[in-house]
C-alpha cells in the first residue's frame, strides 16, 4: 500500500470551517522534494507557455504576509533579451542558461504594499504597516522574504507539474536590475532556469542536515 501523508487543506475560496481533510499521496511528495533534483543541464524540450501559466495558477495560493503578493515575474525565452540576460551571470551559469527553454527572473515590486487594500480587504489599513519613508526597510525585508517564499512555491509548482528546475544566484543583480527593472520599481531577487532537465548532468546528491542538528523545541 502507498504510504499516505495526511494534510489539512482548505478549498480555495472558502472559509476555514470549510476545512477538509484530505491526503497528498508520496509520489508527489517524491516529485517535489525527496526525489527532485536541481537541474544543472537540460533537454531541447520545449516548455509551452500554458505550463507557466499553470505553475502561476498553483503558486499564487501560497502564503504572503497581509497577502501582499510582492513576487513579479518575468520569463526570458531567446533572442535580445536572452542574450541581456546572460551577460548578467557568473560564467558556471552560461551553459545551462543557454540551453534552457526558459528563465524566470523572480522578482519583488519596491512598493508591494499599495495593493495590500485590494489583496486584503478585511484589513485594508495594514498598507501603513510598510508605506512611507520611515518603513522603508520594514517593507524591503518583508518584499524580500515573501517574494523568496513565492519563488519556493513558483519552484515546487513547477515540479509538481513535472517540468525541473535551476535556481541561480549567482549573477550580477545591479546589472540585472538595469537591464530589465530600469525604472527601479521591481528588483530581482533570484533567477530560476525551467524546463526538463538533463538526467546525464545531474550533480552527486548533496547531503542534509538531520532534524535534531536544526530543530530543537523551546
Ligand atoms: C536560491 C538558490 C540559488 C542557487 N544558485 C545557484 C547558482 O547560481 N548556480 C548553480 O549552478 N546552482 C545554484 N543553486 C543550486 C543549488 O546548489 C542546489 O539547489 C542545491 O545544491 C540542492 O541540489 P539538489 O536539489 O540536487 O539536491 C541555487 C539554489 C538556490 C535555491
């Protein structure tokens, strides 16, 4: 019998009485986590562009702080914009950029918080949480750290509709952010190469921590 991981989830739209238990089976927790691998090297497959938007209708539900949804994203396919692109990374990332179908450049809006009324009516006012000069760096840290949690699901929802990915961080982000955010309304925060990953350029796995090197109970 497949081993099950039992999950509380909530229909989309509906409120948490509406909770239901339900089950998430192991071969997509295989999919996405315990048997994934980083994409270093990939196939001439084409990723089409229903997949990404299919990848944006799954991720979008995952968590924000006031659902601020700071994440902007932009696909880089070919031509001039590839090209701006690669002069933007670290040599060890040209190869596998070249090849890919497909780079999402995951990115973060400077002033993420103006749609916080439309994305949280129940509490429009929680804009003055980062609005304003003096919260300047509040809502930096919070576009950052909730633009890299929606690139973790952007990640996990690629897998999960079985495409592989190359997360990058090794670029040069003042040029990036010029080439492509010149206004300097979005900035970039990571890079993630798409598409079906080459299976004879897979690196050794890497090894994890156990739980209790981590975690610990307070
Ligand atoms: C945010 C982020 C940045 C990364 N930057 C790079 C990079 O610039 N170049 C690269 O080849 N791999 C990069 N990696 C890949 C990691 O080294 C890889 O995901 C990790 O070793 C786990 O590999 P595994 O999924 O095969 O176990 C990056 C991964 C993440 C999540």
């Amino acid at each position: 019998m497949t081993p099950r991981v039992t999950h509380l989830l909530t229909e989309r739209g509906e409120s948490s009485v509406m909770n239901t238990m339900t089950t998430v089976d192991q071969p997509l927790i295989e999919r996405i986590f315990t048997k994934a691998r980083t994409a270093h090297g990939f196939l001439k497959r084409p990723v089409d562009d229903r997949l990404l938007h299919e990848i944006y209708e799954i991720m979008k539900w995952g968590p924000t702080a006031a659902n601020s949804c700071p994440m902007r994203i932009v696909f880089v396919r070919d031509g001039e914009a590839k090209k701006r692109l690669i002069s933007c990374l670290h040599p060890d990332n040209v190869q596998q950029t070249t090849e890919v179908p497909v780079t999402a450049i995951i990115g973060f809006h400077t002033r993420f918080y103006e749609w916080i009324p439309r994305l949280m009516p129940a509490k429009p006012e929680l804009i003055d949480d980062f609005a304003g000069p003096e919260k300047e760096a509040i809502a930096q840290a919070a576009a950052f750290r909730n633009s890299a949690l929606q690139g973790a699901y952007f990640m996990l929802a690629a897998r999960a509709v079985g495409l592989d990915c190359g997360p990058m961080s090794a670029f040069d982000p003042v040029k990036l952010n010029a080439e492509f955010f010149p206004d300097g309304e979005i900035e970039v925060n990571f890079l993630c190469n798409l598409g079906y990953g080459n299976p004879g350029i897979v690196l050794p796995r890497a090894p994890r921590f156990d739980f209790e090197e981590v975690c610990k109970f307070a």
